[in-house]
C-alpha cells in the first residue's frame, strides 16, 4: 500500500532529483543560447530552483535575470517560449516519463536575503546588541 505524503512535509527525494536535472537541463540549454528571443538572449539568467510537482507534470523554475532592466519582462519571455523550451530539453530528460509543463516565476528569495540583511545592520537593532553579543557572533 501507497503512503500518502503528510500535509506540510515538503516535497519527496524524487521530486528533488527530477527538479535538479531539470534545472540542469534549463541552464544547459540557456547557456546555449538556443532560444531565439531578444529579451532572453541580452539577458545573463540564473535559474536557482525547479520544484516538481508531486506528479512531476508541472516544472516551477525559479529564475533571476542578471541586469536586466525588467525582470518580468524576461519572465513573460520565458513563459512565452516554454513549449519551445519543453521540447528543446526533452532529449536531457529522456528517462521521464512525461515530459513536464514549465512555468517561470521571479526569484525573490535574493531581495528577501537583502532586506534581512539591512535589518539586521539598522541602528535600532545595533542598539539592542551589547558589546559581547558582537564577539560571540564572530
């Protein structure tokens, strides 16, 4: 008998080895520049997650542009070009048995890094730390 996975328990081992070959197989393939759009092709993009679907019919891929002016720009390119890219990536994911639908979405997880970053570096949390919370963090 199947288990079912518990509500909140994250995605399982394969949906994290399927979703790192597939990111992979899209870095493979954006370094090579085989896409032919001008948004994506003056566009340095840096994929920094895939999270599967349980079924590993639906491809999420976390994407950051690297100076680009318009960050949802390139994401709308890549999402207009997604079953050119299905197929392109198809001959690196030949074990799969389907061949998943790729969505694209804004990795915001840099700008949260950021904004923690400036919080803790505010003069209101500065004050709260005293002179030995300093050396223990060194």
């Amino acid at each position: 008998m199947a288990r079912s996975p518990a509500s909140g328990s994250g995605p399982s081992q394969r949906q994290l080895r399927v979703g790192e070959q597939v990111r992979h197989a899209l870095s493979d393939l954006l370094q090579r520049r085989e896409i032919n759009d001008d948004v994506i092709e003056a566009t340095v993009i840096s994929i920094s997650e895939v999270r599967m679907s349980p079924d590993l019919k639906i491809a999420t891929a976390f994407v950051s542009p690297l100076g680009a002016r318009d960050d949802d720009a390139v994401v709308q390119a890549l999402n207009r070009n997604a079953k050119f890219i299905r197929g392109r990536v198809s001959s690196a994911l030949r074990q799969m048995k389907y061949m998943p639908e790729f969505r694209f979405r804004r990795d915001t997880s840099y700008d949260n890094f950021a904004r923690i970053n400036e919080l803790l570096h505010s003069p209101e949390v500065a004050r709260d730390l005293g002179p030995d919370d300093d050396k223990e963090r060194e």
